[in-house]
C-alpha cells in the first residue's frame, strides 16, 4: 500500500486577520511540504480551515454590534482570500461552524469519552456578572495580575508576564462589557481527566524520536511534572451544545472541538469529491503519516490533549506522526502584538510587496529552531540580493537571451561538453539536498539548497559566456541557452515550494505544460524549438520607499509606539551604546545568520602548486562538495586535515586563488605564530548550521 500524507496546519482564529508571524509558524513551511510532496508525487491532501467558536469570537461580535456567526463569516471569507492570495493549495479549507459535519462529530468525541470515564462532572465556583445576567467566562473579565501586579490582565493570561490564570485569581476583577464588579457563584462543568492517558501517552512519545528535540522535550516536561484535568465545557451560547441533558446552555470549549476540525475538513473534502469515505485512508489507515505544523504555543493541545481525545475514541484514528512546532517571529526587534497592534498584517504586505517576495523571506528567514526576527530593511535585502540578483536574473538573461537572439524559441542543444555535464550533474545532486531538507522539515535550509542551483546557473552562464558564441559558432550558443533553459526548468520544480507564482511564470516562459516532478527536474527537459512564452522580470526588487512606508505605518498604527511595542525612555538609556561603544562596529545576529556558517568535513587535502602557504581541499558542507582554499600550509600537513570536522563560511564570493577556485572560507584562530583551525567539539553531521 502506498503511504499516504495529511497535513494540516493549525487551524486560523475568525475573529481577524492574518499577520506575518502566524505565517511564518505554522502556514507557510505547512504550504511548501505539501507542494513538495506533490511533486514528488506522493499520495498527500492539505487540510485546514477557521476555527469559529469560543469567547474571543463572542467578545468582538458583542464589541461590534453583531451576531458571532456574522463576524465569523466576515473573517472566513477574508482568511480563505488571504490564503489564495499567498497562492496556498489546501485541498480542503473547512470551518467549524459547518453543523452538519463538525458539530456532530464533535460531540460524539465527548460521549465516547462520557461513557468511557475519561469525562467527569466537576462543581467548581466562576464569576458571575448580575448586571449582564451570565458567568462570565476568562476573556469577559480584566483585573489585576496576582503574579506581577499589571493592570488590565485577561482572565486567562497576563500579557505583561506571560502567565496563564484563572479569572478567580485576579484582583479586582471587573467585567468587559459593563465594568460592574462580579460575584463568585457555584457552576458544574465536564472535565478531561488527562491524567488517565498518561502512561499511554508517555509510551507513545518515547517512540517519536524522530520528532524535533523542542516538541519532545516539552511534551516529555509535561508528564514528568504531572498531567492536571482540563475542563471541556462552558458557560456560553456559542459553540457546539454539549450532548448531555444535564448540561443544556452549555457548549464544548473552544480547544476541544478545533482540532477535530481536521477531520471534519477531511470530510468535507471527500464528500466534494463525490467519494464520502475516502476520509477515513487518512485517518484511519495506519498507512497514512499526519503532520501537524503549529507554531510552538499550540504544543500541549496538539501533542498531549488532542493525541489522548483520539486515544479515547473506538474507532482507531491515527495519531500524529510529526509535530514540527516553529518558535515565534518577533517584528522590528519585539515581540508580535496584535491587542497593541504591533504587527504585520498579511494583505496590507500584499499590498507593497510580491507574494513571491513575502513567501521566501519568510522562508528564508523561518523561526525554526529559535525566535527569528522580521525586519523590512532585511526583507528588502534578502529579496533584493538573492532572489532577485541570483534566481530571477539567472533566468530572465537566459531566456531573454534566446528571445532576442536565437529566433524566439527554447533553444536545441548539440553535443553537451562537461561544463554542461557538471552543471546538470550538480543539479541533480542539489535537489536530492533540498529535498532531504524538507522531508525533515528543515525549510530554510533547503530553500538556500535552491538558491545554490541557481547561484551554480550564474557561475555556468557567465563563464560559458553564450553571446560570445553566437557569431563564430551557433550551435555551441545555442547548446548553452539549451542548458540555461533546462536548469531554469529545474529550478521551476526546485522553488516551487517556496515561490510558486514565480516558478509557474518560467513554466509559462519555456511553454511547459505542467511542473516536472521532482525526479524529472534531476534530468531536465525542455521543448526544444517550441515558441518561447513573453519574458518577464520574475522578481520585482523592493524599493527603499515601500520599505520606510510600511515602517511608517507599522509605528503609526501602534500609536508612534507610545503604549505599544516602543523603548520607555528608561529601556533606551540601559540599551543605548556609550560613548565608549561608539567606537566600535556592531553586527546584528542577521548579520551573523548571513555568512552560512556551517559544519564542513575534509574529504580531500592537498598543497597548491607552487604557492607555500597555501593548501587546496574538498570539503562536505551537507551533501554538497565544495573546494576551499586556506593559507595554513605552514602549520598543517594535508593528511592532518582530511576527515576533520571543521567550521567553513558558505556564502564567501567565490574566487580564484593563484588559479585555483574557492567557494568558501574555513574559520581558524591566530595567537603570534600559531595558527589552529576551528574543529568540532563532538560530532555532528556535515551541514549543520553553527549558531
């Protein structure tokens, strides 16, 4: 039976817009895996959909003088927009309020788990608001942090510390809507009791150790301290009504029934299909992999209570495979706000910038293993220098080329000579990178594994120098265009995870009717003699004018930053640099980040003719061979060298050293006359990114 994929992403709040952060964590790489899969021509279906019930729904309906149901249609229509505009492929975009599939299926989860024992009534005491005649429920109340004293904190989280509460906890509390002061009363809820998975649990995770250390450890943390019981239910309207008499006016909590949303979109998109069951070879087929990409807030709901909601269920569903949780994007420096309005919102950036350009920044620049930062003045130095200069202008000159001089049509190639030959060969090789980058989730390494096909393409094009050819020989002109035409139909596969609008423009360029596979991109084919489509700039660069506008904007809607997300005058006098500091040159961790430092093995050592300082080697930077040249011939033999793990910088402008090429630059400590090279400290595998 072939493996199949569901992948899914979690699901979007409607009750606003998307922002830059959210699609950084858990859309964007989410997006890229499945188009990946899809050319590599797996069985996969992309899940997602709004996640429509719960207070925060209620509290902005009541706020803007409508009805929950109509603010959540307003911002399901604006999130499936947004994510058509960003070019996404969700097989499915579903929502939660869709009654004649979610709602049912929702609480059957909760008497499967009733019957069983799993869920058990609890009287507990709740603020109760007489003037608006209700209990009110964490996000209806305000008051005073009983942890770090802030004013305003929510009944569920201080956004000053950070920490979850209980709205019984804060001090003075106050209800939202109508400032009155509230009584505690006595209520009964439905609770989880989670603590009778665990061991299932803790057994199923002792498995996954396939899974990011960050997901694992945190779940694994989980346990050790002990799992406590959640409630399931709650005291409002609006939701799915709990399935017990004894319960009416009473709905499932809002991160009980989300998940199930996954399913309930599986069956949404099968039903379309005109094949009802063909949900259940996802998720209940033990052939068939779920990956979950979330961002890391959502790790306890995704990794411990939403796998013990599928353990309590008889029908077998599957449970997740991977979780591959991303840490935060910060903006600017802070940290994202949306109650301060500190943020990026994805359609005003659609706005000024190329959804090619938004997709590989965010890529490029990808939260995955730490807080990454995003910046306007990067984002237009990224775009500008790599994805412009690099892939855009390798392709645009190619075809251009072929356009104005070579009769407007894909090139026919002669016999191939081996620059052709290596340059083909090292594509092939280049993609087997990317793609074992992504099917371990690791999306910004193999994006930068598809710039280097095109950097590689560049390098190719101005040696091999095709307008020199076109007068004395044709046919050798036309064999280069040939090889530039079928490296770009490659790079059209290579980047298609990660800058879709601009791989299907060089697919339409080169009359290709559909992508090539990831297998066929390895060995690349073209139309040969077929009219060439009209050549457009694939990548418009970012001018500093729409960079300064957003910035602009971002401050002025957070207030010029008065209450939201700026320096207080005490912050910026402990951070400012003295007059000491002054005098010297600072660099940023982006800075760092765009030397490439990586783990690199010798594989080959060996002296360069004629010069003696100067030893020529070939080194592993992770699948990929590079040349280096050092001047440490006087303080090592080569056969010291070959086999050490060493620290090389991989986005060194290449260069020629007394004829010898170099495409890199290993790192080494001086101290008088002693020179030592950088080695490793342990052992980890070539390619891996030094921090």
């Amino acid at each position: 039976m072939p493996e199949r994929y569901l992948v899914t992403s979690a699901l979007p709040y409607a009750n606003g817009p998307l922002h830059v952060g959210q699609l950084a964590g858990a859309y964007m790489p989410a997006d890229s895996y499945a188009r990946y899969l899809r050319l590599a021509r797996k069985d996969v279906i992309y899940i997602c959909g709004s996640d429509e019930h719960g207070v925060p729904i209620t509290v902005r309906a009541e706020a803007e003088g409508v009805t929950p149901q109509k603010l959540v249609d307003r911002y399901h229509a604006e999130l499936a927009k947004t994510f058509d505009d960003l070019a996404f492929t969700f097989d499915n975009y579903g929502r939660t309020t869709l009654r004649e599939i979610h709602y049912p299926l929702s609480q059957r989860f909760f008497t499967n788990l009733f019957k069983d024992g799993y869920v058990t009534p609890r009287e507990t005491e709740q603020l109760y608001c007489e003037n608006c005649n209700r209990f009110l429920p964490d996000r209806y109340v305000e008051g005073t942090c009983p942890h770090c004293g802030a004013a305003g904190a929510r009944g569920d989280q201080c956004e000053n510390c950070g920490r979850w509460l209980a709205a019984a906890e804060l001090g003075d509390p106050r209800c939202k809507v109508c400032e009155g002061r509230p009584v505690v009363r006595k209520t009964t809820h439905w609770y989880l009791e989670l603590p009778k998975f665990a061991d299932r649990l803790r057994e199923w995770l002792a498995g996954n150790t396939h899974w990011r250390d960050n997901v694992r450890n945190f779940c694994l943390s989980w346990l050790d301290e002990g799992l406590a019981d959640r409630a399931i239910t709650r005291d409002i309207d609006w939701g799915v009504p709990v399935p017990l008499d004894e319960a009416r006016g009473k709905v499932l909590y809002v991160w009980f029934d989300a998940p199930i949303g996954y399913i309930t979109s599986t069956i949404e998109w099968a039903r379309k299909l005109g094949e009802p069951e063909r949900w259940k070879d996802y998720w209940l087929d033990a052939d068939t992999k779920i990956i979950h990409f979330i961002g890391k807030d959502n790790i306890v709901f995704h990794a411990i209570v939403w796998p013990a909601m599928l353990m309590g269920q008889p029908e077998g569903f599957n449970l997740p495979f991977q979780i591959p949780a991303n840490e935060f994007l910060n903006l600017e420096g802070q940290k994202i706000s949306t109650s301060r309005n500190w943020a990026v919102w994805v359609d005003d950036a659609l706005a000024d910038f190329q959804v090619d350009a938004l997709r590989y920044y965010l890529t490029a620049n990808a939260p995955e293993t730490r807080d990454a930062d995003f910046s306007f003045a990067e984002m237009a130095t990224r775009v500008n220098s790599e994805l412009a200069d690099i892939f855009g202008n390798l392709v645009n000159r190619a075809l251009t080329f072929a356009k104005n001089y070579l009769g407007n049509e894909v090139p026919r190639a002669g016999a191939l000579k081996p620059p052709d030959e290596r340059l083909l060969d090292f594509t092939a090789r280049q993609l087997d990178v990317e793609a074992n980058y992504i099917e371990n989730f690791e999306m910004r390494a193999a994006l930068a594994a598809a710039l280097d096909i095109a950097r590689a393409g560049n390098k190719y094009y101005n040696d091999q120098e095709p307008w020199a050819w076109r007068e004395r020989d044709r046919a050798r002109a036309e064999t280069i265009l040939n090889v530039a035409c079928r490296l770009a139909a490659a790079l059209s596969t290579a980047f298609d995870p990660f800058t879709p609008v601009a791989a299907a423009e060089i697919r339409r360029m080169l009359a290709l009717e559909q992508p090539l596979s990831w297998e066929e991109a390895k060995t690349p084919a073209v139309r040969e003699g077929a009219p060439l489509g009209d050549v457009k700039i694939l990548i418009e660069k970012i001018d500093e004018g729409k960079v300064a506008a957003q910035l602009a904007a971002l401050k002025e809607s957070a207030g010029e930053g008065k209450a939201a997300a700026v320096e207080t005058a005490e912050e910026k006098e402990k951070t400012a640099p003295t007059e000491e500091d002054m005098s010297e040159e600072y660099v940023t961790m982006d800075d760092v980040k765009k030397l490439g430092m990586v783990v690199a093995e010798v594989k080959t050592c060996e002296r360069v003719e004629g010069a003696d300082k100067l030893l020529k080697m070939t080194v592993d930077i992770g699948g990929e061979d590079r040349p280096i040249v050092a001047g440490i011939a006087p303080w090592y033999e080569p056969e010291e060298l070959v086999g050490k793990k060493i620290v090389v910088v991989k986005n060194m402008v290449p260069a020629k050293i007394r004829g010898v090429q170099s495409r890199g630059m290993l790192l080494a400590a001086q101290h008088h006359d002693v020179v030592k090279v950088l080695a490793l400290d342990g052992d980890l595998p070539a390619g891996a990114e030094v921090l």
